[in-house]
C-alpha cells in the first residue's frame, strides 16, 4: 500500500530574515505538536544556491506542501537548482503574508500522523 500522506517541508528562512519570527515559531511549534511526520530545511534560498540533492528528492515527490514564502520565489528556487517542482500536487504557504493559522490549516489538512488512520 502506498502512503499517500502529502510531504510536508518546512523552510525556517534563516538567512533571509524575510518572514516575520512569530509565524515562522508558530508554525514550526504546531507542526511539531501535531504527531505528522514533515522535514524542516533552515533555508531554501541557501539549498538552491547549493544545488542541494535534496531538492531533487523534494520535486519528486507526488504530493508536496511547502512552507516558505512567495509561491513564485519557491517554484524558481526549485527551478534554478535544476529540480523544478511539477505544476500539480504542490502547495506554497507564504509565511511572509499568511497568518500561522492559515499556514497550519493549509499544511495539515487531511493529514493525520503517522500509523493513526484519516
């Protein structure tokens, strides 16, 4: 059986300083509080910049909810790291604009942790 959970990644948008730091902490401390499995990357800038192999394991992936920041700047990110994201199955929170809240709602939806059925 296939696990069809999305992926969720977290970017901490460490060197940018973009976001504001009570979402991003907010959003980090609920992700972790709510028992789903998600990666968390200090900064998606700095893997593109890289080319970070990771990446390439991030566009692979058939359902993926990322939280970032401008939905554009992440789809470039991925592109310019010669992993670009497919146009379906991929969903950009901007921490930069949305609240922890709308974040949240949007990273767990229909999500429920590990071994627990939805």
């Amino acid at each position: 059986m296939t696990d069809t959970r999305p992926r969720i990644l977290y970017c901490n948008c460490t060197y940018a300083r973009v976001v504001p730091p009570s979402v991003k902490r907010d959003v980090l401390r609920r992700l972790s509080d709510s028992g789903v499995a998600f990666d968390a990357v200090p900064d998606l800038c700095d893997m593109a910049a890289r080319k970070d192999p990771a990446l390439a394991r991030i566009a692979a992936s058939p359902c993926t909810r990322i939280a970032a920041c401008y939905p554009r700047a992440v789809r470039w990110l991925f592109h310019a790291a010669g992993h670009p994201l497919p146009d379906d199955g991929v969903d950009v929170s901007n921490m930069r604009e949305q609240t922890a809240d709308e974040v949240v709602e949007r990273l767990l939806a229909d999500t429920a942790p590990a071994g627990e059925a939805r």
